[in-house]
C-alpha cells in the first residue's frame, strides 16, 4: 500500500489521503470528502457510481443518507452492490454492502437541477465490470471513465464479471469515438484526453 497524500487549504491547510495498493490501484479515500462539500458549500444533487467495485462505493450508503441525495449505477450493478466477493470488498477484511440504489441504463441522461444545461450522458462500457459506465459532458468535453480506461493505461479485467475482449471494444468503440480533445478523468490516474489514449492504443494494462 502506499500514501498519496492531498493537502486542502481553506484557513487552515488539512491533509486528504488515498490509500492506495500499488498492485490493483484500488484504495480508499479516508477524512475529507463530506468536510470537502461542507467547506466549498457544494450542494450535492446526486452521487454517481461509476461501477460496483468497493473502492468506488464504499461510505457512499452512508454519506447519500447524510445529504438526503440518492445514488445511481448501472443496473448490471445490483450483483456488486450486494455480493462482497463481486465488489471485492472480502478481499480486504470489510463486507460493502449498499441497498438502496437507484439504477441507470446506456443512453441515460442525468441532468443537474439548478442548471438544466449541465448534463451527463451515461454510456455503457462493460469490460473492467459488466457495470462500469461513462458519464460523458458533451457541452463541456468531460467524461468520468472510472476504471475502464487511464492515463496511460486500460482497466484490468480479470477481476468477478470482467471480459478483455469486452473492455477493449467499450474503449475503441465507445471512448475513442468521442471527440480527440474530451479529457478523461479515471478512477486512479492523472487526467487524459481522447486523442492521447487513443495513439497510444489499448494494449498496455496496468
Ligand atoms: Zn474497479
């Protein structure tokens, strides 16, 4: 495992960390996410998931009953919501489980309520997780890719309900279609942009 640490500063300066297995890449995000939306006066609407992986949903029950939001995931995500082994969260002594979500499907479009012209188009990327979305901003160029893709890097998917052949036709066909200059925000890396991944293929695994 190995510490990266984040540090905050509002009046004071106040550290976040990932803990992270150097391995896998999955970790937790331990402190600051609620004082985070607390300090900046964020008004969180919904919370996305991304896929059902632990690292991705953990604390999540806990912290949409905090802010009276729901939470959402694709609906092949049910099974990693309420299986430890599928979510992997066994694998390091914790038993995630979540049952109140609510579910999305490929083409869905999520619209933020104080502004109507923010949305996020869900796209279906299966692959790393049968679960795993894109949450694309055409206005904006963002997408939200989770594992599927990194800077520098594809997901892995060798983990319960992921397919290889799978994972690379959601990137080719599904990412590298969006525009070159989209940048891509992963679960675990730096920033990317489309057309970088996109030259560089999808034959390095991390
Ligand atoms: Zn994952």
């Amino acid at each position: 495992m190995f510490v990266d640490m984040v540090p905050v500063t509002d009046v004071f300066t106040t550290n976040s960390y990932f803990y992270i297995d150097e391995t896998t890449r999955h970790g937790f995000l331990i402190e600051r996410l609620k004082q985070i939306i607390k300090d900046k006066n964020y008004v969180i609407e919904k919370i996305l998931l991304t896929h059902g992986h632990f690292d991705h949903t953990g604390g999540v029950e806990v912290l949409a009953r905090e802010l009276s939001v729901s939470y959402y995931i694709h609906e092949n995500g049910e099974k990693f919501l309420e299986d430890v082994h599928y979510n992997l969260s066994i694998h390091c002594n914790r038993r995630v489980v979540l049952n109140n979500a609510k579910y999305l499907k490929d083409g869905d479009t999520i619209t933020l309520e104080a502004n109507p012209n923010a949305k996020l188009q869900v796209i279906h990327t299966p692959g790393h997780t049968p679960d795993s979305v894109v949450f694309y901003d055409k206005n904006n160029g963002i997408a939200f890719v989770g594992d599927t893709i990194f800077k520098g890097s594809i997901g892995n998917s060798e983990y319960p309900g992921g397919n290889g052949q799978e994972l690379r036709a959601s990137i080719i066909n599904k990412i590298f279609t969006l525009p070159p200059e989209t940048v891509l925000y992963s679960g675990h890396s730096d920033k990317t942009t489309v057309g970088t991944e996109k030259a560089r293929g999808v034959n390095i695994r991390r």
